[in-house]
C-alpha cells in the first residue's frame, strides 16, 4: 500500500516548520524542490546537513528531488541548456545525500493559454532531444528521472509523458503522473484513461485537485472540492498494487486549505482500506 508525502515548500520554504506541519498531517515523506530560499540543487554542504539532520531526526524520509530542469521558454533553451544539465547533476547528488531515488525533470513552457492547443500535438523529435544527456547520466547515477506533466508546459497530457518516454526508450526515464495538471490542461479523461495510458511507465505520482471556473479557466482547490475524481484515482492505485508514495502537492498557499487538503486524502486512504 501506498503512503503519503508532501512537496515541503508547498507548505513552508523553511524546512523545520515544513517538516513540523508534514508530521502533525500523519505524514512521514516528503520531496523536496526549494529550501531556505534557494532551489535544492543549490544548498551548501552546511545546509544539506542541516537537512539531513532534521529528516533523521523527525524520522522522514526523502522519496523525491524536485529539479526545475528545462521549466524555460524554449527560446532560451540554445543559451541555457549546459547551465541546465549542471543544475541537474547537483540535484542527482543531492537525491544520493538524501537517499532519494527519483528526480524530477519537467519541459520547456509554454506561451500562456497553449496547453489547450498542444494536447492533440505530438511531442516533437526537439523536444525529445534534450533528454538524452540527462538520461544518460541518470544511468550512471542510479536514479529515475521522472518528467512531470504539467498545464503550462509541453509535456502536458498522459499522451504526452508516454511518448516521451516511448521515443527515449530507458529505464531511467519515466512518468511523474500528474492527474490533475493534465486535467487542467484540457485532458477531461485524465482518470482514467490517462492514469491507464501512462501506467506502465509510471514512476511516481502527484496529487491535487482542480476545478473549473465561470470564465473556462481553471483553478487549484481543496482536495475533494474540484472537479478531479481524486477518490477514483487514489482507489484505482491500491486496486493496482501501487506500493510507494503519492506525493500531495496542492499549489494553495494557505496552510489552512493544505491542511485540509491532507485530511481529505486520509479520509479517502481510510476508505480505500475499509
């Protein structure tokens, strides 16, 4: 059975309180993506420490590291790309400091309001391209990279991480499934058409939920307020022998509304083990 974890800056940028609000939520993993003002891969040796210290001492464990990997406009992508893959290497090192075994990598933006226009388009060999290298050292490294789908980005939809994965074809690369995002994105069926379309190249999951709006766009709610069926989904996991961690992570600023974002999903773990 799964467990579930929080992106900690999702709840605070400061790790100790974070990790505070993550154990008072019957939680006991978490991923990280920003600390103490500064992305992951940026941290001292002084500051992975510190961390480290805290995850052991509160008895954490790290399961993911949440690099911004290629997160441009693909305009810059010519001038960054180096500084990029660099980026991702001190994510790989820190993922060994902390015993995480996946790291996440995302795709190049997207011009606001063109998720709803790509999701019919196929990933395209560019696109595909800038994967190699990271997959690359991934295989040396011993870790899973795992590209997120997101709204805003070119790898939007279930279609989309599938074909990624397909055209780079390894077992360092696979789908950080996003149900919602691609929800948002227009992808109506995302569960649970997209949850099987991405399933057998699934590597770990996020979970959020969304709803519409009066104007067609849509918006970030409490889970189990939006229009996602997270019950369905997070059923469909344990029904298919999923057995690590689904990672909540909400974009709701308000600890509050997180707060109740966690509750929700236990009440739903408790029903599904009912």
């Amino acid at each position: 059975m799964w467990e579930f974890g929080i992106v900690t800056d999702e709840v605070d940028d400061d790790l100790r309180c974070a990790l505070g609000y993550a154990k008072e939520w019957g939680m006991k993993r978490v991923e990280f993506r920003t600390l103490w003002g500064k992305g992951v891969w940026n941290l001292t040796a002084y500051e992975q420490n510190e961390a480290l210290a805290m995850i052991r001492g509160e008895g954490f464990e790290v399961v993911g590291i949440g690099s911004q990997f290629l997160k441009i406009p693909p305009e810059f992508i010519k001038i960054e790309y180096d500084t990029q893959v660099e980026n991702l290497k001190r994510s790989m090192e820190v993922a060994h400091v902390f015993g995480a075994k996946i790291v996440r990598v995302l795709s190049p933006l997207l011009a606001p309001g063109r998720a709803g226009e790509i999701k019919d388009e196929p990933v395209t060999d560019t696109i595909a391209s800038h994967y190699l290298l990271p997959v690359r050292l991934a295989e040396k490294e011993g870790i899973t990279l795992a590209i997120e789908n997101q709204s805003n980005t070119a790898i939007t939809t279930s279609a989309h991480a599938l074909q990624l994965t397909e055209m780079i074809n390894s077992d360092a690369l696979g789908v950080l499934w996003d149900p919602a995002n691609a929800h948002a994105a227009g992808e109506i069926d995302a569960y649970p058409a997209g949850y099987e379309r991405v399933r057998p190249r699934m590597a770990h999951v996020h979970i959020k939920d969304t709803k519409l709006t009066a104007d067609g766009s849509y918006e970030w709610s409490i889970v189990g307020e939006g229009d996602f069926d997270v019950a369905g989904q997070l059923d469909q996991l344990t029904k298919d022998g999923y057995a690590t961690t689904v990672t909540l992570e909400p974009h709701l600023r308000s600890v509050e509304k997180t707060a109740a974002s966690a509750a929700a999903l236990h009440k739903i773990m408790s029903k599904d083990r009912a």
